[in-house]
C-alpha cells in the first residue's frame, strides 16, 4: 500500500540559497534598527570588521545591499573606461557573466572559453596575457558554481600581478566554503554574496579592494550612481552605508559571522571538504559519473546517464515527491546534470538524506540501484573522516 504522508519535511541541498541556521532565523526576529542611529552604527562596526576574518584580509570589505552580480557590476564601474581590454576566463554560467557585463559597459573583453567540466590550464591563461599585455585585469571564479569546478585562483593572481593586471575574483560560492586568502594570494578584488556559506538570505553582496584596486578606482570613467564604491568606502569608514541598508540581514549577517568564527575557518574548511568527498562517494557507488575535472568543496555536479530518457526529472521528483531540493543544469547542461551542494550549515545527515532521496528517485525513473549503496559510500567516509 502507497502511503503519502502530510508530514515530509524539506531539505535544502541547493547552491544558493542554503540553509540557515536556527539562530540566524531567531536573528532576523529582532526589532529592526533604524540605520542612522548609533545602534545600527555600532552592529554594523563590529560586522564590519568581523567579515575580515572570511575574506582572510586585513582590507576594508564593503557590504552592499544587492545580489553578488551587483558587486561584479560595481567592480566593472568603478575599476575601468569604456574601451579597456579585460581578460575574462568562461568556465560555466558565472564566467559568462563576466563577459556580459564587460561588454554591457564598453569593456573588451577577450573571452577565455572552457569546455563546461574543465577548469582553466594556467598555461593558456599564459599565452593569452602574453598576447593581450595591454589588458587591465584577469576577471574569473574562484568557482564555477554551474559545473561545480574550481579554478587555480593562487596562480591566476600571480599571473595577473606579474603582467601588471588586475585580479577580479567572483567567490560568491568560494568565500567561507573552502581556503581563499585574499591577501596572502594577493587578490585585488574579491567578492561574494548573502545566500552561500555565509549562511543568510540573499540580498547582501560583499566586496573587498587591494590598494592597487582602489587606485583603478581613481581613473575610471564609466558612470556610476548607487553602486559607487568610493562612496560607499566614505560611508562605511563611519560605521554607515551610503544607500538604505538591509537592516535586518546585517542583524542576521552577525549571528552567521559569530558561528563562523566560533567554528574556525580551518574547521569549517574540512567539514566542506569532508562532506563533498562522502557526496561523491555516494554518487559514484550508484554507478552515476562526476561533471568535474576539478570537484569543489562546495557543490558536486553528476553527469545524469544518457540512458535515463528522463533523467531531467531528477530535481522535480526530488523536491515534489521526496522533499529534497537540489539543482539540475543550467543552459546547455540543462537536463545534462544535477548539483548537489554541500557548504554553509549543512552536515552528515543532510548528506546521506540527499543521497537516500537520489537512490529513491533513480529507482522511480527505472535506473536501478542498490539501495543503500550511495548512503553506504557517505557513510564510509563520515567513519573514517567524520568530525569528533
């Protein structure tokens, strides 16, 4: 007999938004402060500076009340002139963006294309830079959140500062989930957003400058009003946003900081990498392949087999049958794969329910599985590895 029950409770196994922790939540509950009052003034000091320790800098980071893509428009405003030449690597959906919005701008932009899975060869990034000596910047992903790939930003910054360019690195999915020293790799502009491991809703955007970035600032032309960041830098060196702020998802921002420090970077950098290893395992034992040349700590991507006529369906039984949401494919890897993440407030049990609702879901769609044998996998991995 079929049973359908009332109570299936939802799992949030998607790259954003992702799951907030309970005193988060309790956080957003708060009276909310007006934003010109010394309240507010003080909440936003200590966030202020509470957020160096993420970027793993001892800049200024700025936080903006949009979407990580506003913060990769403002760097394109207010670091370059219409006309500038800009190298900007395309390994996905998010590398694209880049181009998009070079050329939204005035910008040229000479595109570095990836085949979606593989993640950039340093030395074609080389040759490009090497034929290209009057580009002003290097924009890419630290990673590529619709393949799930990490790209090698240490060496993308070095090669960068060695031609005398620029570094923009989008680690909106990057920052907090896996090791990104901003000033230790010498970065010039860094930037993610709310609704990743920062463990929030979305609506907040973050973006910090080297001194090298902030001098681009002083020669750019393009015209700006809301996203400017000289502004913004005035504004926040008084503890205050230039605009209306989003009050209480900075409340929220603070409770997600506290528990990030209270973890430790280190800590919460290995509990990424472990459940990312225990996904994988568990996705493989179900005889399924990775999309990714170079897996991220943050979402896996699995190629859905081609002998699966409905393979698209995963995501939709998931969350409509099961209660589990996770993400299929974007543009052409639509209905190609599925993306399971793993960052942010997101432990061994979420995992293996995730894993036990794919096994589920891949039965209903007639590809046969052992069940057990994914959650099996993960849990191997969780005994020899698992945190103590």
């Amino acid at each position: 007999m079929k049973v359908s029950s009332p109570m299936k409770k939802p799992y949030l196994l998607t790259p954003g938004p992702t799951v907030l922790p309970e005193s988060v939540v309790t956080a957003f509950a708060q009276p909310i402060l007006h934003h010109r009052s010394p309240e507010f003034e003080k909440l936003f000091a200590q966030v202020k500076e509470d957020i160096k320790y993420v970027f793993q800098t001892e800049k200024e980071v700025l936080i903006l009340s949009c979407t990580g893509t506003g913060a990769m428009e403002a760097s394109i405003t207010n670091l370059f002139s219409a006309g500038d030449k800009v190298i900007t690597v395309n390994a996905g959906k998010f590398g694209e963006r880049w181009t998009k919005l070079s050329k939204a701008f005035g910008l040229k932009p000479v595109e570095i294309l990836i085949e979606r899975g593989q993640t950039l060869d340093v030395r074609k990034l080389s040759e490009v830079v090497a034929a290209n000596q009057d580009a002003k910047a290097i924009l890419f992903q630290a990673h590529e959140t619709s393949t799930g790939v990490v790209l090698p930003t240490q060496e993308i910054a070095k090669i960068a500062r060695d031609a005398n360019m620029l570094s923009l690195c989008d680690a909106i999915t990057a920052t907090g989930a896996f090791n990104l020293p901003m000033d230790e790799w010498g970065l010039d502009v860094v930037i993610s957003g709310s609704q990743k491991a920062m463990m929030i809703p979305p609506g907040l955007a973050f973006i910090a400058l080297s001194d090298k970035a902030w001098s681009a600032t002083e020669t750019s032309t393009i015209p700006h009003f809301y996203f400017d960041l000289k502004k913004e830098r005035k504004a926040h060196a008084a503890h205050q946003t230039a605009w209306t702020p989003a009050v209480s998802l900075i409340q929220g921002l603070k409770e997600a900081l506290r528990l990030i420090h209270e973890e430790g970077l280190d800590n919460r950098f290995k509990r990424h990498h472990m459940l990312a290893k225990a996904t994988r395992a568990g996705v493989k034992a179900m005889g399924l392949e990775l999309l990714s040349e170079v897996p991220s700590p943050s979402v896996t991507a699995v190629r859905i087999p081609e002998t699966l006529v409905n393979g698209k369906k995963i995501p939709s039984i998931m969350r409509e049958k099961y209660g589990v949401t996770i993400a299929g494919g974007q543009d052409e890897l639509t209905g190609k794969i599925i993306r399971i993440s793993h960052f942010g407030y997101i432990g061994e049990f979420d995992i293996t329910t995730g894993l036990a609702c794919l096994e589920l879901t891949l039965n209903d769609l007639g590809h046969k599985v052992k069940f057990g044998s994914g959650v099996g996998a993960a849990l191997e991995v969780f005994s020899q590895e698992g945190l103590r």
